[in-house]
C-alpha cells in the first residue's frame, strides 16, 4: 500500500509524501532472506540509498544491512540485531521483534526486482514533490531572470533523471582503443587463437577461442558427452598442456553432478584410467600413481566447482561477481541451463528459461568473461532420424538468441548403433550452428568412453571405425 495522507490546519494543508511500508518492508526482508548478497547489488545498480527509505526506522536497517555487505559479513536476522545493538539502535528501530517482523513480511525474495524499483521509483516522486514545491514557491516569492529561472529548474529536474539512470554510455573512442588492440592481437598471432582456447584444434581454427562477454552454448541430447566436453575446456583453460601458455580460472557451475563426481571424471581423462575398471577396483599399480601424480598436480590449478543444486539466475551471478571479485575469473561453465531455477516458480517455464538466459549473457556482459553454458537438446532430431539444428534447443527460442556460439554435438550421421555399443572410441560431430563472428559448420571430434574423455579427430580414427 502506498501511503500518502492529507490533514488540515487553520492556515495550511500538510501533505505526507507517498511511501509504501509494504514495499520497504519486502525490500528489507529480500537483503535479510537471501544473506543479502544479490539483493544489495541490485541495490546498488539501481542506487537505492538510505534516503530511499522514507521511515527513519527502515533508513537505519538498511544502512546497518549495507555496512554489514560492505564488511563482507553474512545478514540475518540475528547478526542485523547485533550490529543494531552495538550501535545503539536496535531499540530504536522497535527491537529484535520488528526486525524478526520485517524478516517474515514475505516468503521469497523472488520479487526483489520488483520491490527495488518501486521503492526507488517512490523515492523519485517524493523528489519531485520537493524540487516543484520549491519552484513554487520560489515562483510566488517573484522571479527577477525568467531564463535563469527556468535554468535553475531544468537543472534540478536534470539531477533526479540522472539518480534514475545508469550511466552504461561511454564515448566510441574507448570501443575504437578496444577494437585496434584486438586486431593487433590477431595480426601478431597471425590467425592463430586469440580467446580462450577450446584444446581442440579444429574447433580453435573456426572460433579463434572463446571471447571477453561471449555466451557460448553446448547443447545434446543427454548422454553424448556434454559433461566430458565441458571438463575438456575447463582443464584446457586451467591447465594448459604446453609450457608458457595463459592460464584462465575457471568457476564451473555443476547442478546436475556433485563435485567429487567431476574430480572422479577428470582424474581419470587426464591419467587415462578407465572409470569401469576402477569402480571394480581392478587398475594396475601404476594407474593408481598416475592418479596420484595428476591429483597432486591439479590441487593447485585455479578451478572452482559449485555444485549447489535448485539455484536461481541470481543466486549464480551473485557468487560469480563474489568469487571474481577476490579471484578474476577467465570462464565459466554452466551444467546445464535447464536445471537453474526461475526466479518465480509460478511463471511458464518458458518465461522462466528466457529470464535465465538473459542473466547468462548479462553475466558475460558484466564480468566480461566467456561463459559456456550446457543445455538440453529436444527429442525431435531423434524422431525425425536427423541432425540437430537450432530450432530443437529445449524449451525457449530465446537461448538462440542470446547465445553469441552455439554447438549442437550429435553422435555422427552415419552411426551405427551396434558399431557405438561395440567400439570404446566413437566420433561425434560438434556443429557449429550459430556464430555471431565467424562461420558455422561441422567438425569431428573423437569421444573414448571408458575415459569420459574428447580428443581432437584423426584420418587414422576414422578408418578403424
């Protein structure tokens, strides 16, 4: 509810400015629910300020709540209330009960883009209150310079609009300096990679590598290899093979798999240990000091697994920007986009899955990094006995959309299904489906699965296939 009251005295009328409690309160409960990491940086984007706040109460929470995010605390209810006390407000503000009230005021923070902008676009109004009661009232009091007049109120007008706006315009100059380094870069390397590279030569050779701000998206069907792929570009970009290559901190996002699960699959690409024989317990004694030794030489390589399930869009970005804060990042990987959940769980899924897909590429966007995510392919290529094309992605046409790379990998046209039953090694095709820079079409890969594991493609692969 929006409160904006009106009472009279013998001279003159008072007029409380609009201000929602309601809405104040969901804003506060969101930043205490959810720890207020996400909460608070959506704050800050739309510069929510303590003055946004119109009771002196909710003001003095807030502020505590910002000082507590500043610090790098955690925020509940209990800590809020310690902070307050040592400050000697908590009894101001009503005590530990009106904290545990506001706490209560909602179920879910799944709103909180919602209460952020009417408790800023309440704020604006009640700016302009102030600014055309002033002008009034400076009008009535006689205006000796009409234009320095009119000046003076476009300029205050001028300074609520700019409060309301993000300021994401910049001269071209800074793009032109951008672009003049990235062709450099490309003419020293002379075709060569100029991203992050995939560590397959023939996808490399298409893409030059994954850019800064690229949503690049893998989709299959499931049990193709999309994990092991993902795994391929997380060990090229965190553990390059050749000496005096970059190296590119990778925070992996698995939701479908724990991360002990994704150790076990990389140990046993890299050592060449199959996964069946070990699950038996039947590997030589020089397998189990391959393990060791690639265990040993990975404790230090700069990857992060994040394998909480049921997160929102926010929720990731939220813990990206933390960890890229202390660590910068290089990538991020996603497994896999259909399994983050919406932010209302009430909305068509796929509403929900195109909300997801546009805080994939604004997380790009915002880190500048390239992040790949894995995504579900729909059952029609398999009905209709072909390959997969872009229309199949699961569930939204708005993934294509915003993806800058996508690739579609499919077992090979002409498989057979005894010859992939029978054959440790089989070929997969990764299709280049979409590329906003460069050309699309078909390369082959190798895929050995009693290691999980995609190698480059060979003549000699395909002739004892």
């Amino acid at each position: 509810m929006v409160h904006s009251k009106k009472s009279s005295t013998s001279s003159q009328s008072h007029r409380v400015p609009p201000y929602s409690i309601d809405f104040e309160q969901a804003l506060l409960a969101s930043c205490i629910l959810e720890g207020g990491q996400e909460s608070i940086l959506l704050c800050l984007q739309a510069n929510i300020q303590t003055d946004s706040f119109y009771l002196p109460a909710h003001q003095t929470i807030f502020k505590a709540i910002s000082e507590l995010f500043d610090e790098g605390k955690p925020i509940s209810e209990l800590i809020l209330s310690e902070k307050l006390s040592g400050q000697g407000e908590l009894e101001n503000i009503g005590g530990r009960d009106y904290i545990d009230q506001i706490a209560s005021r909602i179920d879910t923070p799944a709103h909180v883009h919602h209460y952020v902008q009417r408790v800023r676009d309440l704020k604006l109004v009640r700016q302009v209150i102030h600014i055309s009661t002033q002008n009034i009232e400076n009008a009535y009091a006689g205006v000796d310079d009409i234009d320095q007049f009119i000046e003076q109120i476009e300029q205050s007008v001028f300074a609520i609009s700019q409060n309301r706006l993000s300021d994401t315009t910049a001269h071209i100059q800074k793009s032109l300096d951008s672009a003049a380094q990235l062709i450099s870069k490309m003419l020293d390397h002379k075709g060569s990679v100029t991203g992050i590279p995939s560590g397959f030569i023939d996808l490399d050779k298409m893409t030059f590598g994954f850019h800064p701000s690229e949503m690049i998206v893998v989709a299959a069907r499931p049990s193709i290899g999309k994990t092991s792929l993902a795994l391929s570009f997380a060990k090229t970009a965190v553990a390059p093979e050749k000496e005096g290559q970059n190296i590119f901190p990778t925070l992996f996002f698995s939701l479908e798999m724990s991360a002990n699960q994704l150790a076990m699959r990389l140990l046993c690409s890299l050592s060449g240990v199959n996964m069946t024989k070990l699950k038996d317990g039947h590997i030589s004694r020089e397998s189990q000091l391959e393990l060791n030794q690639i265990s040993t030489r990975f404790r230090s390589a700069p990857l992060w697994i994040d394998e909480s399930a049921n997160m929102t869009i926010l929720e990731m970005r939220a813990k990206a920007r933390r960890l890229h804060n202390k660590h910068p990042l290089g990538l991020i990987i996603i497994d896999y986009l259909q399994l983050i959940s919406g932010s209302d769980a009430r909305a068509p899924r796929e509403q929900q899955i195109a909300e997801i897909s546009r805080g994939i590429k604004a997380m790009a966007k915002e880190l500048s990094i390239p992040v790949v995510v894995l995504s579900q392919l729909n059952r029609d290529s398999e009905k209709e006995r072909r390959q997969p094309r872009l229309s199949d992605l699961r569930e939204s046409g708005s993934i294509e959309q915003d993806a800058d790379v996508v690739l579609l990998l499919a077992r090979r046209r002409d498989a057979d299904e005894l010859e992939e039953l029978s054959n440790d090694t089989v070929i997969r095709e990764l299709i280049i489906a979409k590329q906003r820079n460069g050309p699309v079409g078909i390369i082959r890969l190798a895929f050995r699965k009693n290691l999980t594991k995609f190698d480059n493609y060979t003549e000699t692969q395909s002739s004892s296939l």
